[in-house]
C-alpha cells in the first residue's frame, strides 16, 4: 500500500500544480509553492517503510516545489523565480511563528486536542528550521542552475527554445542532493539511529531522482498550456 501511494501521489501532486497553474497562472504557482512547503513539513514527520526502506513522508510533496520554480524560470523569468523561493521562505517562517505560538495558551480542563497537537508539533521548530535552510540553500541554486544551463545551451545551440528537459534536470538533480543532505542531517541527526538517517538519505535521494526526471513532462505540459493560453503570462 505504501508504494503504490507513493507512485501514485507523482502525478497527483505535479498534475495539482500544473492545474493551479492552468487555473490562477502564476498566482496558483505562488499558492502551490506555499501550500507544497508547509504542508510537507508536516507530513516528513511520517516514517514509513516502503520498498524495503524506512523513510519520511514528504519527499514527492516537496518535490514539487522544484517543479514550480522551474515552471516560473521557464515561463516568467528568473526574478519571478526567486519571488516564489522567497515566498517559501516567508510562508515557513510565519508559520512556525503561529504553530508555536497555539502552546502559548493554557488548555481548558476539557480539552481534548491541545496535547496531541503539541505532540505534533513538538519538532517542527527543528524540523522547519532545518527545512527552510536547506530550502534557502537548494532552491536558490536550483533557480541559478536552470538559468545558467538555460544560457549555456541557447549560447551553444542557438536555440532559446530547446533543450528543456537538460536544464530542468540538471539543476534538479543536483539541488535535490543538497536538499536531502542538508535537510535530513539537520532535522534527524540524534533523532533516529544512524543507520536509518542512512536509509532515509539514501531512499530519499532515490525517490527525487525519480520525480525529477517524472516532472520533466509536466514541465513540458506547463509551456504547451501557456503557449495555448497566453493570458496566464499576464503579469497582473
């Protein structure tokens, strides 16, 4: 069952962002990456065991934000690109302000749900702390890697317009190692046994390369939408 979640949730996530796309253009990547970064910080705090490995929840979700800045570099440009980064950073911060801030309050004696939920949200800080630097550090590079392949190829092939699936993938799958390094050390390290975070780093690793090659087409589907629905490239 958990695989075939997993394999599922590819085109369910990626599918959902190319329709918020299609749906609010630009605005709906900017919605998705917020929603995509919060939401998958929640959901790493899962372990299961899927394809003979532990491993967290969370990897194909936020694989997704990769997906919504390259779709913001190929079809807005790289500022807009950064201005989605950016709305992540933000959107992580101020939600573990108001996560943390729920324990503030003293539970009324019939409360039922103030415990569970601190259980919940007992590591975020950590875990979204760890999330948001490696965010900072992986998806800044992987804006940076996108546009740097973008003019290597345009420069050497003359052609602004090929070469998709190369800078899509060369700065994913790079950015994606970073981000599993960086994230699961820092949120994991002294929390699970070594050989797991091994497990998890390796297993993770695995299941991004995998998305990053899986997202290429939706990527494709993103440019062919707004080449048929030139208003969604509307800066309003």
């Amino acid at each position: 069952m958990n695989e075939i979640l997993m394999l599922a949730s590819v085109p369910v996530f990626f599918g959902g962002l190319v329709l918020f796309f299609r749906l609010f253009g630009k605005h709906g990547i900017f919605a998705w990456t917020v929603i995509c970064t919060i939401t998958a910080n929640i959901e790493v705090l899962i372990l299961v065991h899927a394809f003979g490995m532990d491993t967290t929840l969370g990897n194909v979700l936020f694989a997704s934000s990769f997906l919504a800045t390259d779709i913001m570099s190929e079809l807005y440009g790289k500022k807009e690109a950064n201005k989605c980064v950016k709305l992540g950073i933000a959107a992580n911060i101020t939600f573990i302000l108001i996560s943390q801030s729920w324990f503030l309050y003293i539970p009324a004696e019939a409360d039922t749900m103030a415990t569970p939920i601190k259980t919940v949200f007992a590591n975020t800080p950590r875990v979204m702390l760890a999330s948001l630097f490696a965010y900072v550090v992986c998806e800044l590079y992987d804006v940076w890697a996108y546009h740097h392949v973008w003019a290597w190829t345009e420069k050497k092939f003359g052609d602004r317009k090929r070469f998709l699936w190369l800078r899509n993938n060369g700065s994913t799958l790079v950015s994606q190692l970073i981000n599993v390094v960086v994230f699961n050390l820092l949120a994991f390290a002294g929390v699970f046994p070594a050989d797991i975070i091994i497990q998890i780093l390796i297993f993770g690793y695995a299941i991004f390369i995998v998305t990053s090659i899986l997202d290429t087409p939706f990527l494709y589907l993103a440019r062919r939408i707004a080449e048929k629905h030139p208003e969604l490239l509307s800066n309003d």
